[in-house]
C-alpha cells in the first residue's frame, strides 16, 4: 500500500526545493524576496516551511529559473 503525504509533508519538500534551487541559480533570499514583492525575511521564512507559498508565488520563481513549476514536487511520491 501507497503511503500518502500530509499536507505538512508536501510543504516542507517545497520548502527544502526553494533553497535547493536558490542555491543552484545563485540568488540571494533579498532578490527571490524581489521577484515575489516580499521581503528577504518572509522569502526566509518559505524556506524554512514557518510560511506556506503561494501558488502564484511558486510560478514567478519556476518563472525566474526557467524550469517547469513540477520541479519543486520532484521529490514527492503520490
């Protein structure tokens, strides 16, 4: 049997892609923060998983990255 994910659970492997691809395009958290029209701090705190993103949100950063907005649930079994 399948085991399915918590809606907690999805958040934090969002939470750990952000970083993760963050890191990759060497952007900064004040510049993701720019992109999205919010601050470093609260950009910080969607990495962290202590804030959930936005849908809209998720689209203006895979946007950014030039990649499909699936990459950020790649490491999550459904």
């Amino acid at each position: 049997m399948e085991t399915k994910l918590t809606n907690n659970e999805v958040h934090e492997v969002i939470a750990a892609q952000l970083l993760k691809f963050r890191k990759k395009y060497g952007l900064s958290q004040l510049k993701v923060g720019d992109i999205l029209n919010i601050s470093n701090q609260q950009y910080s705190k969607l990495e962290k998983g202590q804030n959930r993103i936005f849908a809209a949100q998720l689209f203006l950063i895979a946007q950014e990255y030039s990649i499909n907005i699936d990459k950020f649930y790649s490491d999550v079994d459904f």
